[in-house]
C-alpha cells in the first residue's frame, strides 16, 4: 500500500467541516466560533511551517542544524513546564530545575534507542531523531510537571510538619520523604495510566499515522511499545532528577526548609 | 549537659541577643504579640537563616549537624506539625518504657499511642507534642508557649513535668509565656522584647 497524498482541495473539504462548526457555534450562540477559526488557523501556519522546516533538515545531514533545533524544543518545552507551575523556585531554578532533568532524561534515553535500539545510521538522522524526541520532550515534560508542581505545593503547605520532622531530629529528606514519594507518584501517573489504556480505549496517534502512511500495523505495533517504553522511562527519570534535585534545593546547608525559595 | 549561650543571635527584625541561659536555669521571655518571641525561638533552634552563634554546654552549633543541633537543643512550637495518622508513629522509637512514663506523667495511659492524631484536641496535642520532645532527651528546651491552650489541672501536670525533667536533667529552658501568673508561679528570670530589643522584665 502507498501513501495517497493530500491535495489541497481534500484538505479545504475537512476544512469546510470545520467552518461547519463554527457556524452552527454561530446560530446556535455558544460563542466559541472565534476561537475554532483562530485555532484551526493557528494549527494550519504552525503545522505547514514545521512541515517546511523539516524538509529542509531532512535534506541536510548537519549534525549542528539538528541539534539546534533539538536545543530549541528543548527550551521551548523548559518554559512549558515553567508555565504550569503554581509556586516556581525563584531565580534561574524555576527555569534551569525542569529543563535540566528532561534534557538529562529525554536526550540519553534518544542517544540510547537511536544508537542501540533501533541502530541508526548516523545516529543524528534527523527523520528518526526529531519525531522522537518530540514525543519524549512532549510527554517527560507533562510528567515533570506535574511532579515539580506537587513537591512545590506540597512544601508549601506541610511547612508544619516538614518542621516538626527536622525538630524531632530528623535529617532534610527524611523530613520530605513522602511529600517526594507523592510527588513522583503523580508525575508517573499519566503515562502508567496511558500504557494500560493503549489500543483498548485509545488507538495512539503516532501508530495510527504510521499505519495510514502504509506501514503494515505490527510494525506500526513494535514501534508504539518502543516509543511508549521509550516515554515512560524518560518520564521516570526525569520526574525522579527533577524533584531530587527539586527537594534539595527545597533545603539549605544547614538542612533549613527555605520556603523563601519558592515564589 | 551544660548551658545554653547565645551570641549576636539575630532574628529578622530584632537586635542581636545575648544571652546565657544556665544549666538548670530558667529563663522567661514575654512581650506584644508580634514582637518576635517565637521568631527568636526559631532562630536559636536554627529554622531560619540569620546571623549569630548559639552554643550548647561549649560545642557550638554550627559545627554540629543540624539534626544533633535539634536533638539537644529541642525545640516546642506553638502548634506542633503532625505527619501521620495515629500519635505512635510521631513518637521516637527508643525508651518505650520512658516513653510512657512521660505520657504517664501528663494523664495519658497507653491507649494514647494508637490515637488518631485528627480526633485529638489542642490541648491534647500540645502535651503529646511535649511528651514526643521529652523522649529525644534534650539538653536544652525551647519552649514556645508550652501550656497556652491547657485548662488548669493539665497545665499543672505539664508545668511539673517541666520542671522535674529541667531538675534531673540540668536542662537550660528558655520559655516564651503570655502568662504573667506562671512566670510568678514559676518563679525565674523574666525577660521582654520590646522594641525589638530584648531587656530584663522589671514588672515581675
């Protein structure tokens, strides 16, 4: 089976459905008609840009070009996990914190299946590198997130029995052992909850485009386990270097609770 | 066991104390609230940052590990934190004999250790937070309004248990207290913050 390409009038028909949408948003006053035509436009430019941007890096083999545009996700994907923080760690911490544990865990574990795994050659293809590392950054990020949130929160509140923990004689990370070990808990619990899920409640959505791009399905298969393995370890990685060094600096030397720390 | 020193201790807002509080010494600190007693007493037992030297006997602190700094120099807050669902779990594991003979002295029996720490009214948190600080054997005592929510008959166990464990144990106390009549009752050196600054109390 070949891949049908997409002529511009196949993609004005789905458009129209979209129009369709908004006008009946429109008669039917739920207001929402301005905001599905913005975000429908919105996806068109950001998708046919990254689309142009790709076929030129596919056509180069420059290791430095690749890695910018590695670099550039990486950023983008550290101020994403900044965002969502409701009490960040003041200073360069609140940025450097989430970006240092996803570039720890999502580029070793790319090096690791590009190298080992599925043995690319060179390693830096971009064709494998990007779309891979797009999904490892899209989802340690979410899993980061939310445990560097918890920790934070958590902190914030427990001041009280964090302390009464350190007065009774105990040293910093047994005073926040179980705040960290919820915390993990819940920046874990997404992608667990997604790998029990897949192919019984949800079809993922990089099989699927394999399988519509003409792969046959269990190869399509082999691919989504490789990539959900692939996320749920750099996940773990990343949420466990993310609240270590999170709940360290949660401490000062002298094993103090420096709430002052947090915003 | 030895006495308490402090040295240029400075909380935020407050000038430097110096102060010696000796073996078996008692001393009693009152003032507005809002003054800074208990910001004090968290610094001495080294919650916040701030600049100073305490010394406990004549090791000084910063040379120890802050959990050695706490064990000796113990420190009781006005509402002590609780982590876990029955009181047992809060209670150091060594001396259970020990243990409950301080329960014992507060009109706790046993039954306590398996309390359900959110069914406990303050008062009964108070104590056991108290007899919880006793277990650790400190040296020296911080105590941050220690009996304020008692009614009379437990303020008298507790101010007793108090005061016998200082006895046998040549603890130094430093005891921040709303009520004129216990530092009277008490019978110690009182101390005032006023002003940000900490001076003799002439009134009692």
């Amino acid at each position: 089976m070949d891949l049908i390409s997409l002529s511009p009038f196949d993609l004005a028909l789905a458009c129209a459905l979209v129009l369709l949408l908004a006008g009946l948003s429109w008669r039917l006053r739920l207001g929402v008609e301005r905001r599905i035509l913005i975000a429908a436009a919105r996806s068109t430019v950001q998708l046919i840009l990254l689309g142009l941007v790709l076929k030129v890096l596919f056509a180069t083999r420059d290791p430095w070009l690749i890695g910018l545009l590695a670099l550039i996700m990486l950023s983008v994907a550290g101020w994403e996990v900044l965002a969502r923080q409701h009490r960040r760690f003041r200073g360069p911490w609140g940025y450097g914190i989430g970006a240092l544990s996803m570039f720890l865990s999502s580029f070793s574990i790319l090096v690791l299946a590009l190298t080992v795994i599925i043995g690319v050659e060179p390693w830096y293809q971009p064709q494998y590198l990007i779309p891979l590392l797009g999904m490892l950054l899209g989802n340690t990020m979410t899993g980061i997130a939310i445990a560097l949130d918890q920790l934070s929160r958590q902190a914030w509140e427990g001041r009280n029995r964090i302390e009464a923990r350190l007065l009774l004689g105990a040293r910093w990370d047994e005073a926040i052992g179980d705040i960290r070990r919820e915390a993990l808990r819940a920046g874990l619990i997404p992608i667990v909850n997604a790998m029990a899920a897949a192919g019984v409640v949800s079809l993922p959505g990089m099989m699927t485009g394999q399988i519509l791009a003409g792969s046959p399905p269990m190869e399509a298969a082999k691919y989504q386990l490789l990539i959900m393995f692939l996320i749920s370890a750099g996940t773990g990685l990343g949420s466990l270097a993310a609240v270590w060094i999170g709940s360290r600096r949660l401490f000062d030397d002298r094993e103090r609770l420096r709430l002052d720390r947090l915003s | 066991m030895g006495e308490l020193r402090l040295q240029g201790i400075q909380p935020l807002g407050l000038a430097p104390v110096d102060l010696t509080v000796g073996a078996d010494e008692r001393v009693f600190i009152s003032g507005a609230s809002g003054a800074g007693k208990s910001l004090l007493l968290r610094a001495v037992a080294d919650l916040d940052p701030h600049p100073g030297e305490a010394y406990i006997g004549d090791t000084p602190r910063s040379i120890l590990a802050a959990p050695d700094w706490h064990r000796r120099v113990a420190l009781l807050p006005a509402e002590p934190g609780w982590w876990a669902e029955t009181v047992g779990e809060h209670m150091p594991a060594c001396e259970p004999l020990g243990r409950l003979d301080l329960l014992g002295q507060l009109g706790f029996d046993a039954d306590v250790l398996r309390w359900q720490v959110s069914r406990l009214s303050t008062g009964e948190r108070q104590r056991l937070a108290l007899a919880r600080l006793l277990t650790l054997r400190p040296e020296a005592l911080l105590l941050d309004e220690a009996t304020a929510n008692l009614d009379p008959v437990n303020r008298d166990r507790a101010e007793a248990l108090i005061t016998d464990y200082q006895a046998g144990q040549d603890a130094a106390v430093l005891w921040v207290s709303h009520d004129p009549d216990q530092r009277r009752r008490l019978g110690s050196r009182s101390l005032i913050i006023d002003g940000g600054r900490l001076r003799p109390d002439e009134d009692t």
